[in-house]
C-alpha cells in the first residue's frame, strides 16, 4: 500500500504533518477487494432481540446507516451495501495495522496525520480532519470538566509528544478547558532530566499532573532518589493517568503515595478514537452518540455492552468520517457494570488486553488480577513479572518503598501464598521496565522474559 505524498506546509510537532488544506488525500496504490467473510473473524450471532437493542441504545444514538455509508466508501467495506449491521463481520487489529488506507474514505480537508505510539511493533497511521480532532476534544472536556476540581488548571503534561497521540489529544481537551499546559517529559531527548523536570514542576507548581500509571511510578521513584518527591507531590491535586493498562490497584497505589486524586482519564486508541472517559469512583464510562460498543463474550456470541457482560470490547467508533471501522475488536478485555455516580454512557472496567494476558500455572491470567494482588500491600512500590517464552509466569520481583514495615520477606510470602508463583524482593526493578513507560504497553513492558533450563 502507497500513499501519496502530499507537500506539507507547518509542521505543528514532529509527529503530525500538516497537509494543504485544499489538497485531496487519497489512496494511489490498488488494493484486492475485500473479502468480507472470508478474511475476518467469524461472525457472531445477531443477539438481536429486545433486550440487546435496550442495551444498545444506553450506549447512545449513533446513525449506522451514515457510518455504512461511509464505509462503502473505503476499499475494506465496499461490497456491505444492503448488508444489515447485526449481519456484519468483525474487523481484526491485525487487518487494520497491515493497511490502515483501506478503511480511509478521501479525505477532503485534511488536518493531521496520527500514528500510535507503535507499542505493538507497528504503528497504525490514520489522518484526521480538524472537525474530528475538534470534536473528539470538546466531548472528552465535558467529561473532564466534571471530573476534575473547580479551576483554574495548571496541567503537566508527561505524555511523550513524539509517540504518543494522546500527548496531542491532551493538549486540545486542555485549551477547551482553558487550562494552562505544560510539557514535561523527562523521557525525550530533548526533554528534562530528573532535576530539571524537578524545578520546572516546583516552578510551574501544577494542579494536575497527565501521565501513564508506569512514568509516575517512575517518576515517584526518580524523585525520591533526588530528596525532592515530598515537595513535588504537594503541588498537584489530581493525577490525571491514561492508558490501557490503568488498573485501580495501580490508581490506589500512586493516591497514596502522591497524597492526590488518582483518575482514569479516558480509554481509547489512535484506531478508534476516545471511547470512554472515567469518573470519580474509578469507572470508566462509555462516550454518548460517538459509536455502537458491544462485547465478544467467552461463548464467541457479540452483545451489547452493559451492566453485567465481560469480555472483549468491540467499538464501531462514528465520530470519524475519514477512518472508518465497523466492529473493531480492540484487544481488551473489559468488565461492564452499574455506576451510582450519574454520568452517562455504560460504565465498565479495563481488565487488561488480550496479548498482555500470562499464564500462571496453565491458567491465563489478566493484569489487573496480578496488579491487585502485588499493590495490595502499600509497602510494595513496584513490580516486575519474570516469564518463560511460552508466557508461564515464573517469578515475580518487586521493590519495597523505603521505611517498609513489616518486612520485605512476610510481604513477598503474602503475594506467593496467593498467586502460587515464587516472589522475591529486589532492590529496585530492572531497568528495562521503565525505559518504556511512554508507551501505552506497559504491561507488556513488565514482563521480562527468560529462557528456562
Ligand atoms: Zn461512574
């Protein structure tokens, strides 16, 4: 698959291109037509009944018949025309990342190329126009505006621009709010080191502080080394955490170290946009009117999302007119429930993804399963998971916070007797765990894999 070049005119940021706002974007190359049934994962049965469709409109109006219309219009769906949506196949990750231009309609006013930060391997590229990115923007502060304190908001921002969209995404959900933002990414080249990031927060003093869970674990460690983590976590009231991987037992475990408000900010990816924004009991929320969310449950049925269903998340995200996906299943495993807090949307919980999953004594296991255990005890500050290449589980490290008590051993004892899996403690978790924390895989990046003999 080609794309055709088209000159760019401002660069905003190294990772987006700013195309001629005039030119039409299109596809060049040819590509062999789709096989809809041939080429996807099996169909699901309809579970088209009343219930399902009770269901599905709590997750919102969204006009399918547009989004199909749409779809006709990109080399992956074209053949779906009279096809009904319960009929339709599912659109796999892995089809999606081998020729994002497939599901592209021509793009007529271009504003932004955006690709993923790569954390499979290989990052998935897809344009946006500035209405979408607008858009997505404006609905995710709605839901920020009540989720965070009164402002006014000093934000810093540790997202890393340069592999992460949601550095970006950020940025524009922040002008909404009329929030001042900093970047302080200590991870990039030319960002600060520990220090420097040190005096720009003393100095910039933040309200909240946008990370992924595995870069404040980091970050807490590195500031502690440095003497300066008390007078760091004073300033901010609320971290505000993205990312897959964003367990509660991660989230308590950061509150009570950084003495601050730990939330879930959203959950979505370059694919499919912002599908769901947290709330203040820890619960991710569906976004109203901006797609159809059903899960892939055990029995391989496809239901809608609501209360009481787990499984695989499937998203058929509207919000974007150039990139369009029908069914797409996203890889993380998700668990729905009721949530008393009054926003809209269905309420659900993160597992974890699918590909991140290990196996402990020949059962797979979800990272959110293994985070609650080993942050059960708030002694423990990191953790480390040892496997075989075959994904076993077979050791698990972690690192205690200085002054633990009780001791390190009667800790490492405790997460054994209830995984079964041989825990030490280590003075400090490899290094290899952190390098990566940008990046949404953090799970993937505590994993540390080992040949045993
Ligand atoms: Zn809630």
């Amino acid at each position: 698959m080609m794309l055709r070049k088209i000159p760019a005119t401002k660069p905003v940021a190294p990772h987006i291109e700013a195309l001629a706002g005039n030119t039409r974007w299109r596809v060049t190359a040819a590509v062999a037509q789709p096989k809809i049934d041939g080429a996807s994962p099996k169909v699901p049965p309809r579970g088209h009944d009343a219930e399902s469709e009770t269901a599905r409109s709590q997750n919102g109006p969204v006009d399918v018949e547009v989004h199909l219309d749409r779809a006709l219009e990109t080399d992956a769906y074209t053949g779906i025309s009279g096809t009904s949506f319960e009929d339709l196949p599912l659109t796999s990750a892995a089809d999606v990342k081998a020729a994002p231009a497939r599901y592209m309609t021509p793009l007529h006013t271009p504003a932004m190329r955006v690709g993923t930060s790569g954390s499979t391997g290989s990052p998935t590229v897809v344009y946006r126009s500035r209405d979408e990115v607008e858009e997505n923007a404006k609905g995710i502060a709605e839901r920020w505006s009540t989720l965070l304190p009164n402002g006014p908001h000093r934000v810093a921002s540790l997202l890393d621009h340069n592999r992460s969209a949601a550095g970006l995404l950020v940025e524009h959900i922040m002008y909404t709010l009329d929030a001042v933002t900093a970047r302080l990414m200590p991870y990039t080249p030319s960002g600060p080191n520990w220090m420097q990031f040190a005096e720009a927060v003393t100095e910039f003093s933040p309200t909240v502080i946008i990370a992924t869970p595995g870069v404040l674990l980091d970050a807490e460690h590195e500031l502690r080394a440095l003497g300066v983590f008390d007078e760091i976590r004073s300033t901010a009231t609320t971290l505000l955490t993205l990312g897959a991987t964003n367990t509660p037992a991660m989230r308590r475990r950061l509150g009570r170290s950084w003495q601050a408000l730990v939330v879930d900010g959203s959950f979505g990816g370059t694919e499919c946009g912002t599908i769901a924004t947290g709330c203040r009991l820890g619960n991710l929320h569906s976004m109203v009117g901006r797609g159809t969310y059903e899960v892939l449950i055990e029995d391989g049925s496809l239901v809608p999302l609501a209360a009481g269903v787990r499984g695989e998340l499937v998203v058929t995200p509207t919000l974007f007119r150039h990139f369009v996906l029908i069914r797409y299943v996203t890889g993380d495993r998700v668990d729905a429930l009721s949530c008393p807090c009054g926003l809209d949307g269905v309420a659900f919980k993160v597992l974890g993804r699918l590909d991140d999953r290990i196996r402990i004594h020949g059962h797979w296991i979800e990272q959110a399963g293994i985070e609650q255990t080993v942050f059960a005890d708030p002694a423990v500050e990191d953790y480390q998971l040892v496997a075989d290449l075959d994904d076993n589980l077979t050791r698990i490290e972690i690192s205690l916070l200085p002054g633990s008590s009780p001791a390190g051993s009667t800790i490492a004892a405790t997460i054994e007797t209830k995984l079964g899996v041989d825990t030490a403690v280590v003075d400090a978790v490899s290094p290899i765990a952190r390098t990566a924390g940008v990046v949404k895989s953090w799970a993937r990046t505590r994993v540390r894999r080992e040949v045993i003999r």
